[in-house]
C-alpha cells in the first residue's frame, strides 16, 4: 500500500508493532546516490541493542560512511536504541541530519523491503 502526501500519520497508513523472532541482526543501508551502503552484523558479544551499544559500534559507522556524502539523511526505524534522546544528542554531536518516519510505518521506509527479501 502506498500513502499519498498528508496521510502519513492516518491510521489506515499505520500498522501495529509485530514481534519478531529472535535471529542474526543486521544493521545496514543504502541510497540512489551511493548505491551499497555500510553494513554491522552484531556480535553476540555486544549483547543486545540499546542507546549505549547502538551508539558505540553503529553510528560510527553511519558516521564515517555519511559524511562522505554530504547530502545525505539518515532514515531509521523508532526501535529504542534508535529513538533514545542520547542517541539523537549522538547524531546531533556528528551533524547526522535525520529524515523525520512515523513509528510503525514500514512502507515508507525502503530498505524494509530489502529486510523482506533476504527473509524469504
């Protein structure tokens, strides 16, 4: 389903959270400009994802990949370490420009596609 421009936020356009399975996490991204972004598979040993862990192996590599393209945003999802205020002060800190996404709103944002397809 495709939203038209004003219907970001109308419940129609927005789908409850769904739990997933426990698995392999992987952070990743892509644009038109660059193409293949960066990709973190998370170790086992850096336990699970919150503001702290998030901030220390991913955004540097966000970081690092993001300021070689200056006209670039970031877009992510509202999972807790992403949507922490330390995390925004982090992104803030770097000068990583964030592209406003309503929560639970997976069509809007591309790469859940991508997600989808290496699922199958």
């Amino acid at each position: 389903m495709i939203r038209k421009s004003g219907e970001e936020l109308k419940p129609t356009c927005i789908i409850d959270k769904i739990q997933r399975k426990s698995g392999w996490i992987f952070w990743g991204c892509f644009s038109d400009l660059t193409g293949k972004g960066p990709g973190v598979f998370w170790e086992k040993a850096w336990k699970s994802i919150n503001k702290d862990s998030y901030i220390e192996y991913t955004i540097p590599v966000i970081d690092e990949f993001i300021h070689r393209y200056p006209e670039l945003f970031l877009m992510q999802d509202h999972a807790p370490g992403h949507a922490a205020k330390l995390t925004f002060t982090e992104f803030e800190k770097r000068r990583i420009q964030l592209i406003f996404w309503p929560p639970f709103s997976p069509d809007l944002n591309p790469i859940e596609t991508v997600w989808n397809l290496i699922k199958d």
